[in-house]
C-alpha cells in the first residue's frame, strides 16, 4: 500500500476536497489514516512461537530417522534459545510482525480502529446523524467508510464497497492522497442526493485528514 508520505500540498487538497463536498450536502465528511491499527507484538510473538514448536518437532522425527541425537537439556536450550532471538528480532524490527498475523486478525484490528476513531472524533454526534468517516490504515492495507446512522437508513453498504475499492486501489499504486480526494467526492455526491444542502447548514466538523 502508501509508503510515501502525504504532504501538505495533499492535506490542502484533501481539505479542499472536503470542503468543496460539504458545499452541496448537509451530510459531514471526515478522514483519517493510521500508518497501523496495532502493535501487533503479542500476535506476532505466538506464531513465531507455534511456528517453532512445529519446526522442533520435525527436527526432532528427523534426527530420529538419522540416527541421531541429542541431549534433551541440550535440545531444550536450543528452543529456548531460537525463541528468544526471534522475539528480540521481533521487538526490534516491528515491521516485521505484520507478516506473521494471519489477514483476519489483521482486518479485524483495523476495522475496530475505524469504529474507534469515528466515535472519538464525533463523527457520530452530527446534528441530523449524517457524518461519513473514510478510514485508512495503511501497515493492514485496509480501507473503510463508517457512515452513521441517518445515512445507513438510505444508501446501501454496496455503495460505499465502491468507495473503499477505488480508495484501496489508488493506495495501492502509493496514489493514497488522490484515493482520498477521489473518495470524498464520491462519498459528497451520495451524500448531496439523499441530503442535499439547505438554508442555515453549519459546519460540525474539522474539514481536514487526520494521521494517526
């Protein structure tokens, strides 16, 4: 998914394309990314450790069938010894733990982290309940759009799967700001035919990307 950083040439387009959105509805967008939804430490630890539980047994059956063998003492120390280098290279190089967390773990920890950030932001607290958070966490490669519940009520969640593929899809090709801009227009034009703009509308919340 974006490895580069968005700028703040992105973060005046985004908020321009917010506010350009919001013009035409009385519906209110919000957008946050996290460069990840988790640690991922602990996840991580426990398959490395299964995983090596597994590869001990088989060189255990192996120097069996070879004739081999090996103090138990000896054979101990030795996984001792693995683990804790794989759990010292696991806590220094944390890149390297999202590789050992199987997708739905993964998935789920982003989706809870949406969920999270559109409550803790008030996106849900809209006068007519009508805010749209367009969620990003890159490490998980997974997109969201939470849309609360005055929208839920009139635009199917197929309209918004439309939404996070296109977004998922420029993040892909490290076009993340474009994938933003292009979300928030598409998400503005539902949200202008099911609540278009009307006299006294006010702006509830802050038209801008939030990196977490």
């Amino acid at each position: 998914m974006a490895t580069r950083p968005i700028s703040p040439q992105d973060h005046e387009r985004i908020a321009t394309a917010i506010r350009a959105a919001e013009s035409k509805t009385d519906g209110e967008i919000y957008c946050v990314v996290a460069h990840a939804s988790d640690g991922y430490f602990f996840p991580a630890a426990f398959m490395a450790t299964v995983g090596m539980l597994i590869v001990s047994l088989a060189v255990g059956y192996g120097l069996e069938a070879w004739w081999l063998s090996i103090r138990l003492p000896h054979f101990i120390l030795a996984q001792l010894l693995a683990l804790a280098c794989v759990l010292a290279l696991l806590w220094v190089l944390p890149g390297l733990r999202i590789h050992l967390v199987p997708r739905r773990l993964r998935y789920q920890a982003a989706h809870a982290n949406a969920i999270k950030q559109f409550l803790a932001r008030n996106v849900h607290r809209t006068m007519a309940r009508t805010g749209v958070l367009v969620f990003v966490s890159i490490t998980e490669r997974y997109a969201e759009v939470v849309a609360d519940s005055g929208i839920d009520a009139k635009v199917g969640q197929h309209v918004w799967d439309g939404v996070v593929r296109d977004l998922t899809a420029h993040a892909g090709d490290d076009r993340l700001a474009d994938g933003f801009v292009k979300a928030i227009e598409q998400v503005g034009a539902v949200l202008a035919e099911h609540f278009p703009v009307t006299a006294g509308d006010s702006n509830e919340l802050d038209d801008h990307l939030v990196e977490i």
